[in-house]
C-alpha cells in the first residue's frame, strides 16, 4: 500500500492593510515555497480547513488561492491523498514514437494497464468520421484503450483504433508499445497527422488519473500511416496537463 507524504505546514504572513487580495498573497506565498523549495515535488499541502483556521480566511479565499496554482500547472488534487505539489513535468517532443519509448528516455519506468480490447465495428460517430476522411477500406477494428505510467504516477489515457487485420494480443499490450507490437508485425510507420486540444477532464477520466475534478488535459487525435501511406492506426490520447507537454519547434 502508497503511504501518502506528510503535510507541510509553511510559515505565511498575510498583510491585511494590503490592497493585494488576501488569495494572491496566499498563492504567491505558496508558489515562493516552491519555487525556493521550501515545497518539494509530491510534498501535501495542508487542505483548506486548516489553511482557514490558521491563518484567520474564509475558506473561500484558501480555495481560490489553491486553484490558482492548480491552474499554473504548480499543484494538483488527488483524490484520497489532498492537494500536492506537482512533480516535473513530462515533455515529448513531437515524433512519431510511442509514449512507452519517450518515458524510457526520459529515465522513468512505464507500466501499462489494459482498460480495454475489443474487436467490431466503430461506434463512436466521431471517431467513424476521422477513418472514413482517410479513405480506410476495413470494416472491422481493433479497439484498444490503456492507462499509461510513468513511475507508478498515472499519464494518459491512450484509446487506440486499428483494422482487425493487425494480429495483436491483450498480452502483447500489457507487455510492449503498440508500436513496437506494429514493428514485430513488420509495419513501418512513416507519418502522422493530429490534432492538438484543451480540454476538462470527465469524472471517470479524473478518476483514472487519480486526481479531483475540475483538471485540465490535453487530448491530441492522431491518423498514422506506414511507409507505404497505408493507414495503420487512429489514435485518441489523453493527457494530464499539469505532468505533460509537447514540444515543437518552428522555423520561418
């Protein structure tokens, strides 16, 4: 069983014949102790009541001090533990490799747990309309929907369309990347289109990455292709905002 971190109780000072509003100066008081340290990666904070109680606030002022920096990206509410101050946040470049190999290069340990696999019809009129765009023959696919680690910390939530040709396995998945299970098969992937969003979380999603509603994500929609410019998989990812980014570069 995860033992939950002690809570860090901070030394604040809030100057009440300031014309600065009470939340900031928390929150600005807060993100110092991070910035300084004072507050590491993963340390709790101690929660609203105690927050109200110490310092003499309404507790509506400790809750919007606190989702100020839920917003900034610097703490985050997890369900069943409290608020906590984020860990570094995880970067992808944008390649086309899978979430497995980038985790590995960045020196965390992936897991994988498999949520999902099924072999049909597509039922989501959406998803439907972004394979039939790409002029995909199949009628039958394969669905595959995963939560992805890094550290034993929940990242992502991958949900994976590919046609029922592909010979794969809910083994192969928990145990390898999709792509490198497409690379066994002999698929060379060469290209990929996707769409890049923002977005809230849904409760069931919130639930799965192990944090409190309202959380932010990205969700990023993916066409991919081998090198033959045969459409291999439709990807449907998504991300928790405050542990990931993308990156890209840009040249005039």
């Amino acid at each position: 069983m995860t033992v939950a971190p002690p809570v860090r109780e901070l030394d604040i000072t809030l100057e009440r014949n300031s014309p600065v509003p009470l939340y900031y100066q928390l929150a600005q008081a807060i993100e110092h102790a991070i910035n300084t340290g004072a507050l590491a990666p993963g340390d709790r904070l101690e929660n609203e009541l105690s927050l109200t109680s110490r310092l003499g606030l309404s507790r509506p002022t400790a809750r919007q001090a606190i989702q100020e920096l839920v917003k900034k990206g610097l703490l985050v509410r997890k369900r069943g533990v409290g608020t906590q101050v984020v860990r570094s946040q995880f970067r992808r470049t944008e390649a086309l490799s899978s979430l497995n190999e980038d985790i590995i290069k960045a020196g965390q340990v992936p897991s994988t747990r498999l949520l999902e696999f099924s072999v049909g019809g597509l039922e989501e009129q959406d998803v439907r309309d972004a394979i039939e765009a790409a002029a995909v023959p199949e009628t039958e696919f394969i669905k595959i929907r995963r939560l992805r680690l890094a550290d034993e910390m929940p990242l992502a939530i991958l949900t994976n369309y590919l046609p029922a040709r592909f010979e794969l396995t809910e083994e192969d998945l928990r145990t390898k990347s999709l792509y490198a299970c497409l690379r066994s098969l002999g698929v060379n992937l060469k290209i990929a289109h996707q769409q890049i969003s923002a977005r809230l979380m849904s409760e069931a999603e919130a639930e799965l990455l192990d944090v409190e509603t309202p959380a932010a994500c990205l969700s990023v929609d993916r066409l991919a292709y081998d090198d033959v410019g045969q459409f291999v998989e439709f990807g449907r990812h998504m991300y928790h905002a405050a542990h990931y980014s993308i990156q890209s570069s840009l040249v005039a």
